[in-house]
C-alpha cells in the first residue's frame, strides 16, 4: 500500500525509473543464478552476479556466446538438447544438471528455464539453483538410514537368535530337572 501511495504521487517517468531499479536490484541480489538470453540469436545478454560468482567467468566473457559455449555446462549436446525443448515448449525444468566453473570446481544445479514476451520481443529466462550442499546432505542421509537399516536388520537377527537360545536352554533346564 505504501508503494502504491508513493507512485500515485510520481509521474510515469519517475514511476518507470523506481520499477525498473526495484527489479535491477532483485535481479542482482538473488542468491540463484539468472541468465538472460536472447531467443533468435540464442546469446546470453545478461547474467546476474551469483551465477558469475558459481561459473567464475566475469560478464564480458560470457555475454555474447551461446550457453554452451562458455564451459559452464559439461555436455554441450544435452546443453542443445535442452535450449531446443525450451524454444519448442516456452519452459524447461531439470533437477539434476551439473555444471562447472572455470577453475573446475563442480556444481549440481537445478535449471529453470521460461520464454516470454515483453511487448513485441521474445526473451528466455534461466534460473540456476545450487544444489550442491543439499544433494550432498541428501546422501550423508542415505548412508546414514542404509546403515541404520543395517542395524536394524543385525538387531532383529539378534533378537530372533536370543529367543531360540532362551527356548533351548528352557529345554535343557527341564531335561537337566527330569534327570534329577
């Protein structure tokens, strides 16, 4: 409500200005990567800061090329394969691409991928999530319920085994009584 009556006192000039540097900033602020990319020549035309940071490659270096020209993506043909689904279907989603920096450094990331027009001009979005440290929690808790599966497995034998032994020495107990 405040922005609202914030704009109602601004002229569309100024108004055009506070919207544009309201959305400059999350665009820049964003703890994912985002990629601007121009969908007839197919180059990227911006890209904020986080994604800079993860690949390593400044913005002179990528703005320009194609996504799959700058290295950040390993399989340059699964790379194609994915921009070519994006331009048929408009939006592209996948939860385990990996990617690497310029120094090498691998990275698992979700790529969120949407084509829209702005007026009369077509631009692609694409969204890019770390998800290093979450896939790397994910298998530390893989491992730790396999081995507690595993324990569980011992304990149960264990269990099982303790009461035969108790059902043998009862019968032995009462043998050794008989004698007697």
């Amino acid at each position: 409500m405040a922005t609202k009556e914030v704009n109602k006192n601004m002229n569309v000039g100024d108004q055009l200005i506070v919207s544009e540097l309201r959305y400059r900033k999350l665009f820049e602020t964003a703890k994912d990567g985002i990629l601007l990319i121009d969908p007839v020549t197919e180059k990227i035309i911006d890209a904020n800061p986080f994604l800079l940071e993860l690949i390593e490659y400044s913005i002179e270096e990528i703005l320009g090329k194609k996504l799959w020209e700058i290295g950040a993506w390993r399989d340059i043909e699964i790379t194609k394969k994915l921009f070519e689904e994006l331009q048929e279907k408009g939006y592209v989603r996948y939860e385990d691409l990996p990617i690497k920096s310029k120094n090498g450094k691998e990275h698992e990331v979700e790529f969120v991928s949407n084509k829209y027009a702005i007026g009369d001009k077509k631009m692609i979005q694409c969204n890019i999530r770390d998800v290093t440290e979450r896939k790397a929690a994910e298998k530390k808790a893989a491992e730790y319920l396999e081995g507690i599966e595993r324990l569980n497995r011992m304990m149960t034998g264990r269990e099982l085994k303790m009461a035969e032994l108790k059902v043998i020495i009862r019968e032995l107990t009462k043998k050794m009584a008989e004698k007697k």
